[in-house]
C-alpha cells in the first residue's frame, strides 16, 4: 500500500486542509481542524474507513427489496443470560458492539466472563491495551474462571492485533479499550478523534469481511456519553451502556442502539466477590421490605425493554426555606417532576411552592418513560398529606396537562407481573383496564386525576 496521505478535515463543516491552522478557512471556525487519511490514494480494500461488506457479487446491481431473502442468522449464546437478552438473543456473526460505562462499573469483568465462557466453544481472543497479561490473569484467578482456552494478546497497534487475528481467525474478538488503540497511518496520540475513528475503521472492517463478533470497550466522559467521536456509535451495531452506581452491588447493562434486537432492554447484574451474577427476578430486589407502611411511598410497573419491572417511587415533601424550593430527582427526569406539580396544583388544588420536593426511584433504576407520572404525583401527596397508601397497590399512568389519565403500552402485562408478586390492587388510567377480570387483583380504573385523589382520601 502506498504512503498514506495526512490531511485535515474541520469538524464543523468537513472542509479539508493540506496543514494544520487554527482557524478553518471555510467556516472560519477556530480549533475544528482534526488530523485524518486521505481517502482518495487507497482502494476500498485498503481504505481503513471502508466498513462495509465486501465481495458480494450482487452489490452493484438493483433488486426489488421483496426479492431479498433475509437470512436466519444463527445466534452465539454467551452463556449469561441477562447479557443474552440486552443483546436480542445472543451474538450475531460479524456485529460490532460497543460496551461503555464508568471507570471500575464491571466492563472488563463482564467481558472477561463472557470470553471464559465462549472459549470452551468457539476461539476467541482478548486483546488488553489497558492492562497487562498478569493483571488480566489476576483477575481471572480471584474470579476463579476457567483459563486454559481463552486467547490473550496485549497490543495497542491496530496492524498488529488485525495481522495477528488474520492468522488465528478467531470467532469473538474484545477490544480493550479502543481509546489505547492507534494506527501507523496517523501521528496524533492514542485517545485523539482522529486515532479513534480510524483504528475503530479497520477493526469493524475487518469484523465485517470475517463474520467476527467483536467487542470495543469505550470510555465515557464526565458527562456520562462515550468519549471520542460521535460517528464511533454510528459505525458498530450494537451500543450497550453500564449503569448504576460503582458503590452499589447492583449493575444495569441498557442496549441504547441494536440493529439485532430491541433497544432499551436491560439486563440486570449483581456485583460479587467472584464477578457479575445475573439476577433473574428483578422486581423483587427493587421493592423496599418495610417493617409498616410508610407515606410517600408507592410502587409502579414501569418497562424496560421487553420486560416489565417493579420498582418503587418515594417522594419527601418538606417545608422550603428558600426563595427557589428544590426540586430533586433521582432517576426519573428533572423537568417533568416540576411540570406534574404545575398540574397537581392547577387541576387539584395542592400547592408546593413553598415546599421542597425530592423524588427517588429505589435501587438505581432510571425511569425515562412517562407511565411514572401517577406513580410520583401519589407519592407526593402522600408525603405532603402524611397519608399512606396501602402496602399491596401498584400505580401506572401517564399524566396529561389537563388532568387527564393516559394510558401506556403492555397494561396487561404490567399487570399480570403485578399479580405475580403479590398485588391485590392497582390503579390504572380507563384504557388500560383489561377486558377480562384478572385473578386475585382488583383493578380501579381513573380518567382524571382528582379520581385518583377521592380514591386516596
């Protein structure tokens, strides 16, 4: 292959530059320049930001979409369950997926786990930049995992690990971590955009053409996102994201993008002394075990991907001696808390401006969709009116500007896992209400809010 080309592209507005400057000359954006490889001396087989799928014979001619037979791709288990079900089933020949999360949440744990596992079946190889072979072993051994078939390489130059791979032809590859990772071609540091982009080109190339499963383990930023450039995301197939707390035993794994499955399914880990345990009933960890009913308290059936899961909703209203009262929230969105207290007090009369309102969702769980709404709007009545709400109800529904119940999606699911862990009643918005009674639960439908608030008097 021919010297490669270095030019520089604008992040801003893609205009290239033979050299460096500060400023660009196009859109005279300042500090946009970023160091890059000419595409237009290399083949499509040499290009490293060629990722697409090459010696098709049917790819440059036209068909009618309906002619296309999809494929059933057989599916690799990995032997954890949960992971099984954030990933759609299993491991698909040839995806790309991109693991990130905080620093120490368990990336590496649950790669290396993973790995151990598919060794027995199928070759793999874990090449570490970040650690050495005898950190990786150490952890292995405290984990006591099974070592004597998983591939180990420690490397950070993409043209060695690729040549290397080329030669051992292995089925599942983790690459750790890609920001370590570098190309000859450029001269920028590991960790630059333009190292990232380009040495994650070659690797999702080369896991195309061989039909290699391969993991890019990505850092994240304080902000929480994948660090590096946006168009990393944009290359793999697969996007999972740790969450949760490091000082917490719990560990949630959300499928943020899957081109294999469904988005926002989660997959729930438990941290022990030897790695990450699947827990197979989560409801049950997120409900509180209180000794007596306490106010502002209530649990809800939110979903998580193709799952429905209890969790529990806690609010504390006190009395604010600020100008501002606070209004915190952990785990649900900042915004809509204060946008259901605007209705609360237009559509039912109960005023929180001089109060402080904090509300929480127990065990680290993040709740995005709006089925919480009632769920929070009882907890803060019960916590401002000091009245409890019985042990056995369960809540969900989406709360309108004008006061009105909404319904949301799978009601009758969210309700026969209700049942099974011992609900006797929920409130549900009218739509919801399953036509056929359900054993063992007393269903009370509502269409307004000040329904919900004669029920609770």
């Amino acid at each position: 292959m021919a010297k490669a080309k270095l030019i520089y592209v604008c992040g801003s507005c893609g205009a290239e530059a033979p050299k460096w400057a500060g400023q660009c000359s196009e859109c005279q954006a300042w500090n946009t320049l970023t160091e890059s490889v000419s595409s237009s001396r290399l083949t499509p087989i040499e290009n490293p930001r060629f990722t697409g799928f090459t010696g098709s014979n049917d790819s440059n001619s036209i068909c009618l979409l309906s002619d296309v037979i999809p494929d059933d791709v057989p599916r690799i288990p990995t032997s954890v369950g949960e992971f099984d079900r954030v990933l759609g089933g299993g491991l698909v020949p040839g995806s790309v997926i991109l693991i990130g999360g905080d620093p120490g949440i368990g990336k590496s744990t649950i790669l290396l786990q993973t790995m151990v596992g598919l060794a027995e079946k199928h070759k793999t190889l874990y090449v570490t930049g970040e650690e050495s072979l005898q950190q990786v072993s150490m952890r292995a051994h405290r984990l006591e995992l099974p070592m004597h078939d998983l591939q180990m390489l420690a490397a950070t130059q993409v043209e060695q690990i690729l040549e290397i791979a080329q030669r051992e032809r292995p089925r599942v590859m983790v690459i750790d971590s890609i920001q370590t990772m570098f190309t000859a071609l450029l001269q920028s540091a590991p960790g630059a955009v333009a190292q990232v982009r380009e040495s994650a080109a070659q690797l999702v190339r080369y896991a195309k053409q061989t039909q290699t499963v391969l993991f890019l383990v990505g850092h994240v930023t304080k902000e929480g996102t994948l660090a590096g450039p946006r168009v990393l995301e944009h290359m793999v197939d697969t996007v999972l994201y740790f969450e949760g707390d490091s000082s917490s035993r719990y560990r949630l794994i959300r499928a943020i993008k899957n081109r294999f499955g469904a988005v926002n399914e989660l997959g729930l880990f438990a941290m022990t002394d030897k790695g990450l345990r699947e827990v197979t009933n989560p409801s049950a960890i997120f409900l509180s075990r209180h000794e007596e009913v306490v106010p502002g308290s209530v649990v809800m059936v939110t979903r998580e991907g193709s799952r429905p899961l209890l969790v529990e909703v806690q609010a504390l209203v006190d009395e604010s001696h600020l100008s501002n009262p606070r209004r915190v929230t952990i785990g649900l969105e900042h915004n809509r808390l204060a946008m259901l207290l605007a209705v609360l007090h237009r559509h039912a009369g109960i005023v929180t401006y001089d109060q402080d309102v904090f509300a929480n969702v127990v065990g680290g769980v993040r709740v995005t969709e709006t089925g919480a709404d009632l769920a929070v709007l009882l907890a803060v009545i019960s916590s401002l009116k000091n009245r409890t709400i019985p042990r056995d109800w369960v809540v969900f529904g989406e709360v309108g500007l004008a006061g009105e119940i909404r319904p949301v999606p799978n009601g009758e699911e969210r309700l026969n896992e209700a049942v099974k862990h011992g609900f006797k009643q929920a409130l549900v918005p009218s739509a919801n209400a399953p036509k056929k009674a359900i054993k063992g639960l007393e269903i009370r439908s509502i269409s307004r809010l000040d329904e919900a608030l004669d029920i609770m008097a």
